[in-house]
C-alpha cells in the first residue's frame, strides 16, 4: 500500500508566473525510508509544506495514507498532520522552557490519536530516550543545556511518539559533525523501523544519500 | 490546559523583560485603585465633616455659601444675625441645643471662630463623633482658646501659650489686637475636618477684642484695655451664624421654614446634608478628571503590555513553527498571546491591588499625623472588581492584534522558519 501518492501535482506560489513545483509522479510505500535531494530553491520545502498538509496543490492529486489532502480543509488538515506525521527540523526543534521529558511528550497532547497510540505517554517518551541514547540524567534537564546531537536525538523521539506513519525529516542532519551524523541516522533508521514508520528525508546533502535504500533527486523530478 | 502550562513556561522563560511589563501594569493598576479610594474617602470625609447638626442658620444668601463659611471657614457672610433673633429661635420649643458661630477674625491664616461650651458639648462630625481633647480642656475665661490639631501642629503651640488675634481673615493681617492676647487652654484631637484648621475662642473673647472697635475699624484714642473690657458687658450683639439640633429630626423641614420666613429679619436655614451633597455634586468634576486621568494611565500600561507583545512576535516565530509541527492549531497559537496577556493582566491587577493594600498600611501612620484622617484598610468592592474586569478585559482586547498576526503568520510559515 502506498503511504504518499501523488501524480501531476502542481503548485505555484501567489502573484508568480510559473510553477514552483510541477510533479508527475511520487509513490513511496510503507516502512519505506525515502531520501529526497535537492540544492536549495529546488522546491524542497514547497513539497514537505505540501506533504504536511500547510500548502495544498493546485492541482493534481496529493493521497496520503489513502486520504485525498485536497479534499481536506486546514482544520481536518492539521488534525491529520498531527495524527499521523512527525516532524523533524534542521535546528532548533525544541521548546527551550520545556523539559527534555516534556518536549517529547508535546505531540500526545495536541494528537489524541498519539496520545492512545503512546499508552504510558511518559513512559513510551522515557523508552524511546533510552533507545536513542540519551541518558536518564539528560531527560530532566532544560533543553539548553544539550548538545546540538542531543538535541536533534529528542526531536527524533518527539517525532516518534505515539507511532505516527509518516517521520518527515527537513535536514536535520545539517548541524552535526559527521560522525555524529552516522550515528543519528543510524538511531533514525532503527526507531522508525521499530514503529514502522516511514520516513520522507529531505537534504542538499548528497554524502547522506548513501544510507538511503532510495534516493530521488527533486532536481530532475520537478519539471517545473 | 497544556496551552496555559505552555503559557506559564514560556512566559517565565522571559521573565526578566517581561517583570518591567508587569510592573507598569501593577502601578497603573495601584494608581487606579488609589484614585478611587482616595476619591471614596475625600467623599465620605466632606460628607463628614459636620454630623448630627440639623440646621445651619445664617444672614439670608445662599445655602452653599452659608455652609462654606460656617463649616469650611471658606469665603465671608454677607451679613451678620442679631442676638436677639437667635436668642428668638433658639427658644423654639423644637429646638434642643444650639451652637452660635462668630466668625471674622484669625491667627497666622487660620479662622477664629467664636462660640460657646455648648459647641463642645454638641458638635459632632464623622459617624456623629463628638470633639476629643489631645490636651487641655474647653475654654473658661473670655481670654482663653482652644487650638485645632493642626493649628497647633504647624505652628508649634502648647497649653499656656499665648496667641495674638488678627483683624480679618488674611494670612497677613496688619491690624492685631495684639493689646488683648489669649492663652491656650486646649488643643482638640484630629478630625480630619476644617476644624483642624480652626482656632475656638468664646463669644465674649471675639467681642472683647472688638469693644474699642467702631464699625470695623480701630478708633484712635479710644482704647479699651484687657482688664477693662473684662468689667464691660460682654454679651454679643451680632453673631455670623449658629447650628441647630432639634428634639426630633422629622421637625427639621418645619423649623426650617419658620426660621427663613422668620419676619423681624431675613435669614436663611438649611440642612447640612443637602447642601453638603449639593456642594459635591458641584465638585464632581474633579473626581471625573481623575478617573479619565488613572484611566489613561492604565491604557498607557497595556500599551507596554502590547508593545512588548509584538516586538516578541519575531523571535518566536520559531516556537509557534515548532508548536505547528507537534500539532499546535492557528487558533492554539491565537490563544496563546491571548492567554500570555491574560495572566499578565491578572497578576498586574494582583500585584497592584497589593501594592494599595500595603501602601496604605504603610501611609497611615504619616496621614494621621498630619491630616487627622485614618485610612480604613482597604478591601476590593464590587466597584473596584469591576475595574479590575475592565483592566483584564482591555488587556485581552489589545492581546487580539499579536494573537491575530501571530495566527495569520503561523498560516502562512506553516513548519518552515529558518531563524
């Protein structure tokens, strides 16, 4: 079954004369881990807007999880988001006045879905920290107080809790050394494919595309 | 319930510029409060000042100017009451007690007012308070005065000093009966009314000072010495006015109207609490000057609750993307600013409410030494509540421009704001 379907989606931001994006065809399946390229004003931040449901197309056909977004107004559209996806962004994830703990624990409390889907909230967040190696000790303390690494680790877990299909990634992996990076992405990979969640990453960074089983560059897919 | 937590946690993340917000909030809201109360007690203090007196008697003018000048010691009667007339009424078998008024004379700027035992035994002002003596007693001897507290405060009087009596009622006099000064006997607790202000000598002492006196002015080569004017006759041909208590208060309309169709001469009567009230009403504009003004100053501070609200708008841009991406509606973020403004408003009307409470307590001491008057505690009425609601109200009404920009904003960024 396909997690994101679309075909002959287009989008064209107000007052320009032509497209920014103009897609004939992405199908990506589920669990699939899907790396997106391409160099900045290619468009990849118009098609993760349009994949979490804050742009609609306008035109084509945008399925996800089997629901038309189009059909959808902003309200159900960010109810879905919510629902079903987790968002990771380049830096800079999390709420500096809230807790490590806490700052995971957000998504449960705008999602019921998650929150149901997460059982024990503070226990499920608790499990994923472990699972990505951040020791007990980091989990009470202020945000500030991590590594960038750190950081980027409890915006993993954040995106993970309370299963959501869909991990959207926007170059998280921009600030890190790249031996961190390994790492991360290594911890990603693990934690998605414990949920079955499927991950949409997007970067500039062709170094990164090797850890991808698929690789598309927006590049040539956009026609626009 | 997780917006107010986000709203208390991000609010005490910037608590070091956002306690300035707070506190010009408290001290217009404490100015607000503070003008009202001080409204309410300069009210209840006029309305105060006289008490259990049932009827003002005067040479006939108005019954505004007859209480300025014979309980605010304001302005001069147009015209003195002879003695007999009062002697006439004072007989009227409704009538229980009678305080006659003399009143023309001063010390250093404060009035001299001439009366009798029965001003100490009758008068009463406040909540029908009775005069109190801080030292000495009532005056005995033609020569003898009775000081008010603040008389004899600010000039620095005690029992057995002696006081000089000026001609008129400047605050520079240049005639003095300097040949016939009096003696302190008593000085009167603080009222808190003009009688603070007041010093009490006998009728026979205002009108021995006259006796060498001829139609106002000295007379030269005529001089009457103290001890001489003590063997005259002292009883008064003229006094300026003179209170009246009735046996019952229902009289009070009826004895009025006798007295000012009294024949043998023309003079006014009237009830001290209709004019007082009256009087008030004439001054109110004052109270509505002050109301506009400590309303302005609270408009001021939420306009540096707002102003601090949207020059936030920019740096937290990245924290309603991030509050957007776990979830977070636009209306979330829309409530958000509105909420922050909101328990800003309520802990600016409760920081200022303390501020009241606690500067009152700390001034009383100082304003009862000064003025006489003691501050109640103060608590919130329905009438302070309700300014309070308006404050929080406003408040919630200004938070509507960021939290309307902020909602239009996180539409349009959606996840996507690199800062």
């Amino acid at each position: 079954m396909d997690v994101i379907a679309l075909s002959n989606l287009h989008y064209r931001w107000a007052g320009q004369s032509r497209d920014t994006l103009a897609l004939a065809e992405l199908r990506v399946r589920k669990g699939e881990h899907l790396f997106i390229r391409g160099a900045s004003g290619s468009g990849k931040t118009t098609l993760l807007n349009l994949l979490a449901g804050i742009l609609t197309p306008a035109s084509g056909s945008l399925t996800i999880l089997g629901q038309g977004l189009q059909a959808m107004g902003s309200a159900a559209r960010d109810r879905f988001r919510a629902d079903h996806m987790g968002v990771i962004f380049q830096q800079f994830n999390l709420l500096p006045y809230l807790s490590v703990l806490e700052n995971v624990q957000l998504p449960c409390e705008f999602s019921a879905r998650r929150k149901q889907r997460a059982g024990k909230v503070q226990a499920s967040a608790r499990r994923l920290l472990d699972h990505l190696g951040l020791a007990t000790s980091l989990q009470q303390r202020a945000v500030t107080g991590l590594s960038v690494g750190q950081q980027q680790r409890v915006a993993v877990a954040r995106a993970l809790i309370g299963s959501p299909e869909i991990l959207i990634a926007d170059e998280p992996t921009s600030a890190l050394d790249t031996d961190t990076r390994d790492g991360f992405l290594q911890l990603l990979f693990q934690e998605a494919e414990a949920q079955g969640s499927t991950i949409v990453f997007v970067s500039h960074d062709p170094h990164i595309a090797g850890h991808f089983p698929r690789v598309v560059d927006l590049g040539e897919l956009n026609q626009a | 319930m997780i917006l107010f937590k986000l709203t208390l946690h991000s609010l005490w993340n910037r608590r070091a510029s956002l306690l300035l917000t707070l506190f010009s909030i408290a001290i217009s809201v404490a100015l607000l409060l503070g003008v009202e109360y001080i409204r309410k007690e300069a009210k209840s203090s006029f309305l105060n000042t006289i008490s259990g007196t049932d009827l003002v008697v005067g040479a006939r003018s108005g019954p505004v100017q007859l209480l300025l000048y014979s309980v605010f010691r304001i302005g001069n009667a147009t015209n003195n009451i002879s003695w007999q007339s009062y002697q006439d009424i004072a007989a009227n078998p409704l009538v229980e007690w009678t305080i006659p008024i003399s009143l023309g004379d001063s010390h250093q700027g404060y009035r001299v007012l001439g009366t009798n035992q029965d001003y100490f035994r009758h008068y009463r002002y406040a909540d029908k308070r009775l005069l109190a003596f801080a030292e000495g007693k009532p005056f005995a001897g033609v020569f003898d005065a009775v000081l008010g507290a603040e008389v004899a405060r600010k000039l620095g009087y005690r029992l057995g000093d002696n006081i000089v009596i000026a001609h008129g009622a400047a605050a520079t006099s240049f005639t003095l009966h300097d040949d016939k000064p009096f003696t302190v006997t008593g000085i009167l607790a603080p009222t808190g009314t003009p009688l603070d202000r007041t010093v009490h000598v006998s009728l026979e002492g205002i009108e021995a000072i006259h006796i060498d006196w001829v139609n106002g002015a000295k007379v030269s080569g005529y001089q009457v010495s103290a001890d001489e004017a003590l063997q005259k006759n002292l009883q008064p041909k003229v006094i300026t006015a003179f209170m009246v208590g009735l046996k019952n208060r229902a009289a009070a309309f009826r004895v009025q109207r006798d007295i000012n169709d009294y024949k043998r001469e023309p003079l006014l009567a009237t009830v001290p609490g209709v004019a007082l009230a009256d009087l008030w009403q004439a001054l109110g504009m004052f109270e509505t000057v002050l109301r506009i003004i400590s309303g302005l100053v609270v408009v001021a501070g939420l306009l540096g609750m707002l102003t601090t609200l949207l020059s936030t708008l920019n740096e937290r841009r990245r924290e309603m993307a991030i509050l957007r991406a776990v979830g977070a509606y636009p209306r979330h973020v829309f409530l958000l600013f509105v909420l922050e403004a909101g328990v800003l408003a309520v802990l600016g009307c409760l920081l200022g409410a303390m501020l009241v409470m606690v500067g009152l307590v700390a001034a009383r001491p100082w304003v009862m030494a000064e003025y006489g008057l003691y501050l109640s505690t103060w608590l919130p009425d329905s009438g302070d509540a309700l300014l309070l609601a308006a404050v929080a109200g406003l408040a919630l009404l200004f938070s509507l421009i960021p939290g309307a920009i902020a909602y239009r904003r996180s539409l349009q960024d959606g996840l996507t704001v690199r800062v």
